[in-house]
C-alpha cells in the first residue's frame, strides 16, 4: 500500500447499503442474506510484518501451504468460516472483563483481513477531553501523519452519520469505520484491500466485530442497572433501619453492622463530626464494643477519617492512580497498622458545606485475578468488592448523611430518656417490687431521729492572763518559753534598770539645782520666780519617785499557774518595748473551751445543754462527749463564711489538749423525721425559688 501524503488524501464517502446499527439482530441478518449469495471461494490473506512494524497491504498472491491449520481455514466456504469466525469473537468477547479487554479480542481476530485495526475517540466537550486514535495490531505511531489525519477523519465523519462510513486510500486499499453502539463517540476503524471480486466482506467483518463490542456494552449495562437496582434496594432498606433507631450512636452502630453485612467488609468504622469546626470523632466500630479513642489504632483510624472529610470524595487505597498516592497517606497507614490489604472511605456529607462524619471499611482478602470467560456477571462483581463498595458507597452517602444528620437533630432529651428508661422496667412484677420498696422508703423516712448538725471546731482555754511591758524600757532577759508550765509568781523575764538610774541620777542634779534657785529668788525677794522653782522641785521629785517604783519592778512575773501559750522572747533580749506590749499569754490547761462554728442556717435548731461530740483532727479515734454552754449572740467570719460562735467545755486533766486544735463537732438537736431531716433544706430551698 501507498503511504505517502498525497495518496492518503481521499474523499470519505459514506455507505448507502448499511444504516446504524441497532442490534446484533440486524447484523446476523445480513450475515444470512450475504452468505445465501456468496458463491464457494477463499479469503485473501493481510498480515503485519513481525520486525518492520510497517502495515503489510499485499494480498497473498498464493494460496497457503496445504496442512497448514490457515490453509484448511482458508479453503472452507465463506459461508461455513464466516459462521465458525462468529462464533469465535462470540465466545471471546463474551469473556472480556472490560471494553479494552475486548477490542484487543477483535483486533486478533481481524489482523488477518486488515491491515491495521484500531479505535477511535472522539472529542467530548470537557475539557481536556480530546479527539484519540489507538491502534490495536499496530503503533499509531509507525503510520505516516496523512494517513493518521484519513482515518482520523473517516471515524469522525462516522460519529457524526452514526454509520459505517469508508474511504478509498488506493486502488486495492481503503479505510473503513464502524461506529459501537452503546460508547459514544467510539469507532471500530481498520484497513483492507478493496476485493471488488467479493465486496462486502471486510465490512462484513468489521460489522460483525462493532456488533459483538455493541451487545458487550449493552450487557455491561444491562448488568450496571442490575446492580444500581441492587444497590438502590439494599439503600431503601439501610434507611428503614436507620429510622428505626433513636439516636445518631445507635443509628452509626446499625449502618456499620449492615454496610459490612452487604459489602462483605472486614471492619467497618463511621465517625461523627460535632459541627464544622470539631474532628471526626469514633462512634461506631464493628472490631470493639467499647471504645477506646486514645489508643495508637483509633487515632490512625480517626487521622484517615479526617483524609477522606478533607478530600470531599470516596478514596480507595492501593489507589489506581500512582500520582494519588501522596494523597492517601493516613489510609495507608492504617492498611499497614491493620495489616488489610484495602481500605475504602467516604465522607457523609449533607449539603456542601456540612459534613456529618465519614465512614472507613477495610477488606481482608482481594482475589488475584477476575472470573474466568462463562462465569456469571455476579461473580465478576464480587471481585472487585473494593470499587462495589466505592460505587455504594458514593451513591448512598448522601441520603446515609441525611439520615444520620436528621437523627442527630431528633434525638430525644432527658426525660424522654427517662420515660423510655421507665417504660421499659415497667412490668406487673416489677411494678410489685417497685411498690414493696417505696414503701419501705416511706417507712424509713417516718422514722424519727435526732437532726444533726455538722460543725467545725477549735478548741481555746477557758481563761487567759497576758502579761505586757509596764513600762518603756529595755527588755534584758527572757527566762521561759512557749510549753513552759509555770506557777504564780514565777519570774519570766527582767527589764534593763540602766536607763532608769541614769534619768535618776540625772533628777536628783536637777532637784538639787532647783532648790538652789529656789533659796536664791527668796534672797531676792522674788517671790513668784521661788514658787516656780519650788513647783519645779516637786516635778523632780515625783519623777524620781516613779523611777524608783520602776526600778523596784524591773522583774515581770506570771500571775498566774498555767502554760506559756505565747512569748518566745530569747531573740529579743536588748530590745525597747513600748508600755502594753504583750510579752507573755499564760493560760491554765485543766479546762478548755470549744469552739464550735454553727452555719446561720442551722443556728436555731440550736440551744444551750444539747450534746454534741467531737472528734479532732489529731487524734480522730477518740470522741469527745460535751454541751452546749453558752451562744454568741452576733455573727462573726471565719473562712469566707457567716457563723456563729457555740461554745462547749471539756476537761483536760491528762494535758492532751492544746489550744488551736480543730476538728468537726456533731450536734444532736431535736428529733424530727428522717425525710425532714434530710430534704427541708432543699425545699425550702425550693418553696423560695417558687415564691411560696
């Protein structure tokens, strides 16, 4: 054949004998009509040069070699081999798993009566989506671009007539296309020699080979309504369940069982999403009852939820593409950390912009390899149970979401928990257990009993001396300490005498000075200066006597027995104090106060002689009996909180008991029955917010 530029330009001419093919039917028809009309001949051979990769267009100019298994196929009737080749690309095509698989199936079977078979695309109107011409015996490529251009321009013009259209290249070659039914814009295109002796034949062939492709399409359709049926009916039924349930966790919980029911999944997870700004978080997995979102699987499982809400669109890992791979990385690390060899996600999203949650399934065993040729359409779609469940899930994910999204909005409240929760214990034998127990409430709650009030406490002397500064002065010794016991009169620190006999010495100058002054202005007949000066001698004289009283009490004492509460001096020696510093606290430890704190709550069930215990924090085994001994009549803080001040006396002959002490102290105030005793705060708590 011819190639060159020049030759390849034709006028494409469509053909008036054949119209659009609309069934296998039509076209097993005219194989009838033509085999009736055909006398007994042979079948030119074309074959493609194994190492050129040229197109070979020369007819075999002599017959094949006798015994060979063409030659014995070659020397049949038309008739007979075009009836055994139907049957042949029947059985072929029929076995096909995908559209490619069976246009290489015809393609091997027409390479001996072309000499080149391929498929043409046309353009969609996406964009990107561009004219495409493949060969299917041989490269695109090896053909020259006039050529390419012809065949290009022969299938398009067949797309556009929906008819078989040809184009004469030369005086023994032509181009002929057959659009396939069912695949818009898809041609069937091939090369053959123009047998004038035997037209129709090549055509015939290419017919036969679009037809097959045409009732494959049909029957992958045919088969694609099936499952859409399938799966539109499993999704009616999903949905009934889901409305059953009461709330968005119980209603997660169903679709996860049903979902790996139906898709045959190993484990199927949903999270939920709280609103736009929150994380998809687990509540539903069909691996665990309970879960556990702080474990290393839940957060690779929770990280590929978040992958799929991000992506908007069902991902599937391994994913076909390479180049997505990047895309996929939590969906891979959760297959590694599963060790399941497929993981399928899809987001539940509502409306565009609210998406409720995703779900995840993972697939424990995929099939090596498809149904072999005669198996059923059911056994091809099990095989692929990924891409079924893909195809599901990204048909159903929008009525699941709002589904879901409705249940999340409906779900009832407390009391309507509540009602369900009675409702569903509530039985004739129950109702009897229910009756004996509340009366046994009842009963308890007539019982009367002493109403009790708890209390802090702190334990305080019953009396108390403070020993003070009697004077300014300097103090010169501490002789005891805080825990000393001392008697009356015992000697507990001594004043510097040294500035008083120096203010002393000084006085008794002044004095003598004075009267000197005085025995002076009587001389002089100045009366009034010597009543001055005597007034002045009897300030001195005063002021020496109170030295000298100071000076016979430089010794301070306790006035009473007791211990020394307070007075740690022995750091302070040398320095001044100032009159009423307190030095020492001195209080006797036979006897001791307590101090017990009552809320203003609780103060007038309160009154003078009720018991009470107490039991101090230091030695919380041992519970003091005591009572009520007198009532402060005002409220006083202590800690933040308005109390009043009750007041208890214990003995303390054994000195256990040291001032500051705290503890709790009970009373036991009058009896009243044990609802009231338990419940009259909160009612009346309650009767003031109702303003009864």
């Amino acid at each position: 054949m011819n190639a060159d530029s020049d030759s390849a330009k034709t006028d494409v001419q469509p053909v008036e004998s054949r119209g659009p093919l609309s069934s296998i039917e039509n076209i097993q028809r005219d194989v009838s009509r033509i085999a009736q009309s055909l006398r007994r001949t042979t079948v030119p051979h074309r074959d493609v040069g194994p190492s050129s990769g040229q197109l070979r267009t020369d007819v075999a100019a002599a017959p094949p070699e006798t015994g060979s298994a063409s030659q014995q196929e070659n020397s049949q009737p038309f008739a007979v081999y075009l009836t055994k080749w139907t049957q042949r690309l029947e059985q072929l095509v029929a076995g096909c798993t995908s559209y490619e698989d069976g246009l290489n199936q015809c393609a091997d079977l027409l390479r001996t009566h072309f000499s080149f078979v391929g498929h043409y695309r046309a353009a969609g109107n996406r964009i990107g989506d561009v004219a495409q011409l493949d060969g299917l015996t041989v490269p695109v490529e090896g053909l020259d671009k006039g050529l390419q251009q012809s065949l290009a321009g022969c299938a398009d013009q067949a797309v556009r007539g929906n008819q078989r259209t040809a184009a004469e290249l030369s005086a023994d070659s032509r181009i002929l296309a057959v659009p396939v039914q069912g695949r818009p814009g898809s041609v069937l295109v091939g090369i053959s020699g123009a047998e004038s002796s035997e037209p129709g034949r090549a055509e015939l062939l290419l017919d036969l080979a679009a037809g097959q492709l045409t009732r494959w399409v049909y029957r992958e359709n045919v088969a694609a309504s099936e499952r859409g049926a399938r799966h539109v009916a499993a999704l009616v039924e999903l949905i009934a369940h889901l409305d059953k349930c009461r709330d968005i966790r119980a209603g997660a919980g169903r679709l996860s069982r049903e979902l790996q029911r139906y898709l045959h999944a190993e484990r199927v997870v949903i999270g939920h999403c709280e609103n736009a700004e929150s994380s998809c978080v687990l509540i539903s997995d069909t691996a665990q009852t309970t879960i556990n979102r702080l474990t290393e699987e839940s957060q690779l499982i929770q990280a590929a939820l978040e992958e799929s809400i991000a992506r908007q669109t069902p991902a599937v890992w391994p994913p076909q593409d390479a180049e997505r791979r990047h895309a996929l990385l939590a969906h891979r690390q959760v297959a590694e950390h599963l060790g399941q060899p497929a993981v399928v996600s899809c987001p539940l999203t509502v409306d565009e912009d609210k998406t409720i949650g995703a779900v995840l399934l993972t697939f424990a065993e995929i099939p090596s390899s498809p149904a072999g040729v005669g198996e059923s359409a059911e056994a091809n779609e099990d095989f692929d149970s990924v891409q079924r469940a893909r195809q599901f899930l990204a048909g159903a994910a929008g009525p699941i979401a709002a589904t879901l999204a409705l249940l999340d909005r409906t779900a009832p409240g407390l009391w309507q928990y509540l009602h369900r929760g009675w409702r569903k214990v509530y039985s004739e034998q129950r109702r009897r257990t229910a009756g004996i127990v509340v009366a046994s409430l009842l009963t308890v709650m007539l019982l009367p009993l002493h109403y009790q009030i708890d209390c802090d406490a702190e334990l305080q002397p019953v009396s108390r001396r403070f020993v003070a500064a009697p004077f300014d002065g300097t103090l010169e010794e501490c002789l005891v300490r805080p825990g000393d016991y001392v008697r009356k009169d015992t000697l507990l620190a001594v004043m510097d005498e040294r500035e008083i006999e120096y203010e002393l010495a000084g006085i008794q100058a002044d004095v003598s000075r004075a009267r000197t002054e005085q025995n002076a202005y009587r001389a002089e007949h100045e009366f009034s200066e010597a009543a001055i000066a005597a007034h002045e001698v009897e300030r001195l004289q005063q002021r020496s006597e109170l030295l000298r009283y100071r000076s016979d009490n430089l010794e301070l004492r306790s006035p009473i027995d007791g211990i020394v509460v307070e007075g740690d001096h022995k750091d302070a020696e040398g320095v001044p104090l100032k009159t009423g510093d307190s030095l020492f606290e001195i209080a006797p430890l036979d006897a001791m106060t307590i101090e017990v704190f009552v809320p203003e709550e609780d103060i007038r069930w309160v009154r003078s002689g009720m018991p009470l215990q107490l039991q101090l924090d230091a030695m919380p085994a041992c519970i003091v009996p005591a009572h009520v001994v007198r009532i402060h009549p005002g409220a006083e803080l202590r800690d933040h909180e308005n109390v009043f001040v009750v007041e208890a006396e214990i003995a303390n002959s054994d000195g256990l008991y040291r001032p500051g002490m705290r503890g709790s102290v009970t009373i036991e105030s009058d009896r009243h029955l044990l609802g009231w005793n338990l419940f009259h705060k909160p009612g009346a708590r309650l009767m003031g917010w109702l303003g009864w």
